[in-house]
C-alpha cells in the first residue's frame, strides 16, 4: 500500500464494486467526530442544491493519537456505510485520516474522494515574516504527507509544526472559549507567535471553532488560513454541475447522538438530527 501502512486483515477483500453516482445521490463526508461540520459549512456553500450525509466517528475520536491502521479501518468502515447509502463521492473531512487513509481508499473504493491537506501552500505565499505554524494533531504533524507538502510548497520559509493535543477533545465537548481551552490555545500558539510567525495554519477540521479564540490569542498581525473552502471548491467541481437534491443533511455519529445533536447543533448554528452509526 502507498501511504506505507500495512493493510489491517478486517480490510482486506472489503473492495466494493458498484455504486451508483446519480445527480441527487448524496455526498458523502466524514471526520473523527464534529470537526467535518466545518468543513460541511463550506461544502454547502458552495453546493447548496446537493443532499449530504454526515458521520462523525465520535465514538473513535480522536483519531489523533491512535495508530494509522486503527485509523484506516474506522476510514474503510465509514466508506462502506457511505457507498451502501449511495454516496456519489466522499470527502474525508479529517486531516488525521486524510493522512492515515486517503491512499488506500481512492485504490479500494469506487468512489472519488476528496482529503483535507493543512494549508501550507496558501500560508507560505502570505507569510511576510518567512515563518508559519501549523496547528495540528500528533498524527497529522508526524505524516510523511506534511514533509512534502512543506517541501514542495514552503521553500524558503520557515515551518514550524505545533502539535495540539487536548483541542480536539474540547471540540467534541463544545467548549469553545472556556478557561481550560483558552489555556491550551496559549500553550500552543505562544512558542509560533515568540519564533515570529505571521501565519497560523488551522491543521485539523476541529479548529475552525476555535477561530475566535486562537485569533485573540494571535492578536491582529497574525492571519488564520484553513482548507474547508479549497476543499469545498474541489468537491464542486468532481461533482459537476448537476448536482440536483432537496439540500437535505443527514447525521450519524458512533458516540451518543444526544451529544451530537447538542453540541453539533451548536456548532452547526442550528438542529440536527443525529441517528447511530449502523454496525460500527
Ligand atoms: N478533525 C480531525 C482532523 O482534521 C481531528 C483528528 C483527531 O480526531 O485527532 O485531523
């Protein structure tokens, strides 16, 4: 396999071999848990006639410090249920499993997938100070996919890598803002703003809801650059122009749908309705 992980034996033999991609099947898209909600916002921007499905893998989350196999057989799970719903193409809303899965699903599954990649490319070019910081998760920061993003599109400046362990948790919980928080965000984001970075790069799907906070913490000479929108102008355009549904979100998560349904609710700025996650 590409990404150099070894193929888990529960993947084996999973190949599916027909879906069928009609203009009102829906997309599909997936994360660790709620972080994929803002990248959902930007998708449906962009595609505001298309029907998706959303599974937050929140009884696994997060992925972030857990092994890329373990990882990739959760990928294969979800993409099974997603395909078995008709999903005409997936995205893969999680930069941990973009990393841990990305290779080895587009290989397996008939189905076009789009992955998120931390903005490095996008964040050297506005960088004034030649230094960036990339907030991140373990996973993500480790990956060989990082060095070469850095290496192809960062020549010349500086990268510097943050790993963020305990943000993605606070997500998942809808601590946005609170003491606890605010606390990690500084012990993260300092060390970048004291080695002169001008640039943040939002590495993980979970921190676009920590915008606010990370940008005071930053203060107004620092820009904040995620994927959610390039993603979302990639996904229209596999998509195609035809893309004919009602708009309609549906929501499956392998944690408590009580929790998605309160806390994603929020992050998603009104009700959803969260089922479970067959056979997870
Ligand atoms: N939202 C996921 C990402 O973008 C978080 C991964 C995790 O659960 O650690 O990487």
């Amino acid at each position: 396999m590409a990404t150099g992980i070894s193929e888990p034996e529960a993947a084996a033999g999973r190949r599916v071999t027909s879906s069928a991609a009609h203009d009102d099947a829906p997309i599909g898209v997936f994360d660790s848990g709620l972080g994929g909600l803002s990248v959902l916002r930007e998708l449906r921007r962009a595609l505001p006639r298309a029907d998706w499905i959303y599974v937050a893998d929140s009884g696994y989350c997060p992925y972030g410090g857990r092994e890329p196999k373990a990882i990739l057989e959760r990928a294969c799970t979800i993409t099974e249920f997603l395909l078995a719903q008709r999903a005409r193409l997936i995205v893969v809303a999680c930069n941990a499993a973009t990393v841990a899965a990305a290779e080895y699903l587009r290989a397996n599954y008939p189905s076009a997938f789009v992955g998120m990649e931390p903005a490095v490319k996008p964040a050297a070019a506005a960088s004034r100070s030649g230094v960036i910081g990339v907030l991140t998760t373990t996973l993500t920061a480790r990956g060989e996919r990082l060095r070469r993003l850095v290496e192809r599109h960062a020549a010349g400046v500086r990268v510097l890598m943050q790993p963020c362990p305990g943000l993605v948790e606070q997500v998942e919980i809808g601590d946005l803002d609170g003491v606890q928080t605010r606390a990690l965000v500084a012990q993260y984001v300092d060390p970048l703003l004291a080695a002169g970075a001008d640039v943040l790069v939002l590495g993980c799907t979970h921190y676009p809801f920590l915008r606010r906070v990370i940008a005071e913490r930053a203060g107004s000479g620092v820009r904040l650059i995620d994927t959610g929108e390039a993603v979302a102008r990639r996904t229209a355009e596999l998509a195609g122009v035809q893309v004919s549904g009602g708009g309609e979100l549906r929501c499956f998560t392998s944690g408590s749908t009580e929790i998605m349904q309160r806390v994603g609710g929020r992050l998603w700025g009104a009700p959803i309705h969260a089922a479970a996650l067959p056979h997870h």
